[in-house]
C-alpha cells in the first residue's frame, strides 16, 4: 500500500492525530528495534508541531526513544485492528519478542529520519525528534516530540482532512479497553451561531 | 437530563477519554466561570486517575483553573456540536464574552467540587485537581490534573464501556478542523494471535 502515502503538509500534521486515534510508538537504536500500542497520545502544538504521548516504563521502546532521543507516531487502521492489539499486549526487547515486526509480519519502511522505522498498512505517520523534559517523562512516563515529517494515506487524508468514506478498512482505531476499538464514521459539520 | 448521570469508578475514569474525545474544559474562580474547547486532552495514568490537556495562554480559562487549582473536562455529545464549536470560538473574560455560559445557554451543574461548573448535556465529567508543572505549563500550555471524581450518562457509558447504539445524538465528538468532528459508530474487537 505504499504507494498511496504522500506527505502531509507539517502545517497540517496535528491533523493526522487531533480526532483522538490510537497510535503505534515505533523507535529502533543500534539496530534493535521496536513497536508499542498508545492510545495515549495527542497534538502539543501547531508550528512547528508537537506531539506528547504516554511511554510507560516497563516498555523496552522506551530505551529505545530515550537512547535515539527519536520516535514515530503510525495510525493503526481498521484492518490492523488486531496487530495494534497484539503489539500492545506482548512485550519486545531481551525479556519479551526480540523483534515484534518479524514475528507478527509486520512491514516497515524508512521516511526522512535515518533508521527510524514507519510501519506499513498504517494510514498516518508522524515522523518525532524527542523534546527532552526529564522531570515528566520520568515523573509523569510523558513524552514529548516535535513533527519533523509527516505522511498519510492519500485515499484518507488529504488537503488537511480526512475522509473515510468507501474505505471502511482504512479508518482509524480509537481504543476503549481490552482490545474494543470504537471506529469513526459519519462527520457532523458545526454551525457558529449568527 | 442530569436524571440519567452515574458515578464512574475512578478506575474506570480513563475510560472516558481513552477513545480520544474532544473536550469542554470548564473552571471557576472568585465567583467568575468560563469553559473552552480543546481536542488536545489525554489520560495520563490509571490510579489515581490522571490526565493532560492543552490550554493556551490566550485562554481566560487558564487564568481560572491556575488560580483555583481545579478543572472539569466535559464530554460534549453530537446534540452539542454547535456548541462546543461555539464556546472554542469566542473568548470568555473581560476582553470577550462575561458569561459563555449564560450567553449560549448552556446549563450547568456542581459535582463534588465546590464551586466548580459542570456542563449540562454533556456525556461525561472529569472532575480535576491539577497538578502543578510550571514549567510545561509555561513551555508547552501543557496542564497534568489529577482525577478526583468522575460521572457519564448511563445511556451511552456503563461498565467501563461505551455503548452508543440508539443514542447518536449522545455520541462523543472528535474534532478534525473547523467545526468538523468525526463520530464514532461501530465498535471491532481485536483478537490475539493463538
């Protein structure tokens, strides 16, 4: 599916994320790599833009983020409703899989940032410098990157919106709690009053 | 409809956000009240309950929920996409609107902290005690609270989960850009690998 990712202006990147979806956490230092689930995470700001997410300790991205100093936020879609829950709920690193992407199949491809593994079939990707806040990440497990590329899957998003219509399997994963997501459908338009 | 509201657990408080809602962040002071809109809100731990949600400097919310210690996050449903889009696009304060809430309307209630308004017609309250970190308040308009008390309409969350078959008006909003919020419809459930 690569071939319909296009990059998503970085005016527009808090867009990719500010409807609330789940997010997978990817990172990789000294060859090793690794994925985690976040349902955790949100736009920090416009421009440049930032983003802050919840990377608890006992995940071995963690090391890999803090060690990097960087992280891409992938949005999981429908149709990876079960690799998103599985990559949650198993652990990577020395004590847990040694490479979640080979077990689980799991595709990956380079953007901008050396290294830095994006995971396929996913409908957004945010491409993180860490900001380093040492007091709230260890504090609060609070993470926080500025966008320095951004991509989407331009049958779902474009010119800064997104549009899921005809592509139930491409919508993005909003998580509830043990493996429940709830899926956006139809928009509703606001009216400012006269 | 304040007949249908039900005490959350607090371990079940993240639950509320955890499929990434646009929220109303309210909060009073010196017998003065406002609330805003803001779609960066997250959970941020499980026990105690914890979350963290963007307030601008331009806000006159802030100024109220800096100087009470203390917000609500309130979940507005699709019946409100009006007006939460409304009360994100005027400024409350002196130099804006006195009242949001007597000018638009909009019904308020006190949960258990004294003095602190709670939106009515909304699907959820988030009662917050906020963790001061001035120096991500100052840097990134980044506020941590912690979750002292919680309430949702039972019609649409119970049990921990969500459940808004037969009630679309009473879905949360996701709010991509511009008075646009996406709704959530069907649910999928994961399942791990064998």
């Amino acid at each position: 599916m690569l071939e319909h990712r296009h990059a998503v202006e970085l005016r527009h990147a808090y867009r990719l994320m500010n409807h609330g979806p789940t997010v997978l956490v990817s990172a990789a230092h000294a060859g090793v790599r690794n994925l985690m689930a976040a349902a955790w995470a949100m736009p920090l700001d416009f421009a440049p833009p930032k983003v802050a997410v919840v990377i608890d300790k006992s995940t071995f991205t963690r090391g890999l983020v803090e060690a990097s100093g960087r992280f891409a936020l992938n949005l999981p879609c429908a149709d990876q409703a079960d690799m998103a829950y599985a990559v949650g709920n198993v652990h990577g690193g020395p004590e847990g899989l040694a490479d979640k992407f080979g077990h689980f199949g799991i595709g990956s491809f380079e953007g901008q940032t050396p290294g830095l593994p994006l995971v396929a079939g996913c409908v957004g990707w945010l491409e993180c410098r860490l900001l380093p806040e040492p007091q709230v990440q260890e504090t609060y497990d609070l993470f926080l990157g500025e966008v320095v590329a951004a991509q989407a899957d331009a049958r779902v998003f474009s010119a800064g919106h997104w549009h899921f219509d005809g592509h139930p399997g491409l919508r993005t994963l909003h998580h509830v709690a043990g493996g429940q997501f709830l899926l956006p459908a139809d928009a509703v338009q606001a009216r400012l009053p006269a």
